[in-house]
C-alpha cells in the first residue's frame, strides 16, 4: 500500500459503501479549492479584512458561511439538522457582506456540478435540498 504521513492507506476501505461515499465528498472539496485558489488562498495580516462571513440561513441547523474576492463568493450552506431530514435550507444572499456589487445580478451555481442554480441579485433568497449531514457549495460570480 502507500504511506502517507507515516499512515498506510488501506484502499480496499474504498469497497465500503460509506468510505466510498465519504471519499468522493472528500475529492469534490479538494476540487473547489483547486479551481478557486484565489478565493482559499487569500490570508489577510487582520481579521477586519478578512475575506470570510456569516451568510444568513435557516433550516440547517450549523452557520453557513462564505468566502469572497474580486467579484466571486463561495458559499457553504450545511445541514445538520435531524428535524429536517427533507433537507429544505433556505440561504439569504447580502452583497455587501460578500462584497459583490449590490447593482449587478451573478449566476449562482453548483460549486461542486457546476450546474447553474439560479441568478442572484442583491437580497436573493435561494432555498436548497441538502440532505442530512451534507452540505452545499454556492459559486456566485
């Protein structure tokens, strides 16, 4: 097998349907954060120019946040809520907390499919299915 970090990797964890399925969550992640380096790799020397905030949300029971930069947000939505096993989050879009221009409208996609959700203007609220113990990544731009 392969060492990793002094760790053996047993691949043949991946037969199990739960490791497989937590394994390809895992390479979607990586995924995003590769295709937005810009957007992950911002470190601000102060937390008041951060590129990171509180995105307002309902139904998932955890804080959604986003990060942002130059007229592109990441937007993750999670739901951890056992009452709401439909999935139903609903997110609500403020331009200037993602500091995107509140007089122009963005596509909103799915970060991990790349599929066009919606379009968004200022104050857009976009309701989600996200299943139980999963999450959701917004791509605005």
């Amino acid at each position: 097998g392969i060492v990793l970090y002094f760790n053996k990797i047993d691949w043949e964890c991946l037969e199990k349907q739960e490791n497989r399925i937590f394994y390809e969550d895992v390479k979607k992640m990586i995924r995003v954060r590769r295709e937005h380096p810009d957007v992950f790799n911002y470190f601000a020397k102060s937390t008041r120019q951060a590129n990171i905030c509180k995105v307002e949300s309902t139904g998932g029971n955890l804080q959604s946040y986003a990060r942002f930069i130059d007229e592109k947000a990441l937007v993750v939505v999670p739901n951890y809520n056992k009452d709401n096993q439909c999935g139903e989050v609903s997110v609500k879009l403020c331009f200037s907390d993602l500091h995107l221009n509140a007089k122009k409208e963005y596509a909103v996609k799915d970060a991990f499919t790349g599929e066009i959700i919606t379009s968004a203007s200022d104050g857009t609220q976009i309701t989600l299915h996200i299943p139980y113990a999963d999450l959701s990544v917004l791509l605005i731009q």
